[in-house]
C-alpha cells in the first residue's frame, strides 16, 4: 500500500476534541504540525515505509503549559473509504504511558471548516 501523506489532515477517530494534524512529506521523510483541544502546539517527524507505516517522534505543549514528548508508530488501515492510522505510542518522563489511539483522516469536504 502506497501513501503519499503530504497535505492530508487527520484527527482522533470519531472527532475528538478538535486536535487536528496536518502532514508533510517529501521521500520518506514526514512531519505534522497538530494544535487545537488541550494542545496549544505539537509536532511529529519521522519517516514512511513503502507500506505507508510511519515511525514517528512527537512533542506537544499543553494548554497548561506541560511539555510531552514520545514516539509513535502508526499504521495505515481503510475504513469505508477513510484512511484510518492506527497510532502505537510511548510517551516519556513524567507523563511516561503507552497506548493506542486511532486518527481519522478529514475528509476534503470538512477541510474548509478547520482553522489554519
């Protein structure tokens, strides 16, 4: 499965809380920059197999100020048409966790309602 994610836009599945993603890429090289919700600012960059896995490090800045940095893997999956990435992540320090989240790709028709 061949996924080029440049300028592709995700958030968690089902909406969330208004975080959204937006995605870069040239070669195998990825980077996002991802605001809105409890996330004043965020950034991922890693890289893209020919699979479309991407490997990824994360740092965000909360709302409250506290700074949380991990890594992630995501895994692309199609749902009813919607490119899914299932996310396997590790946070690190004082908020050390590991979980799963799922990000939904935003369809184009939704585009012009999320802030720049």
């Amino acid at each position: 499965m061949s996924i080029h994610y440049d300028g592709r836009r995700f958030r968690a599945l089902g909406g969330g809380d208004d975080t959204y993603a937006e995605y870069h890429q040239r070669g195998n090289l990825v980077w996002a920059e991802f605001e809105g919700g409890h996330v004043r600012r965020g950034t991922v960059t890693g890289t893209c197999d020919a699979a479309g896995v991407l490997r990824l490090a994360y740092t965000m800045v909360l709302g409250s100020g506290e700074v949380i940095a991990g890594h992630s893997t995501n895994t692309p999956q199609w749902h009813g048409g919607t490119l899914v990435l299932r996310e396997v992540w590790e946070r690190y320090g004082d908020h050390a966790a590991t979980g799963v989240s799922y990000l939904e790709e935003i369809p184009a028709v939704e585009l012009t309602g999320v802030a720049r």
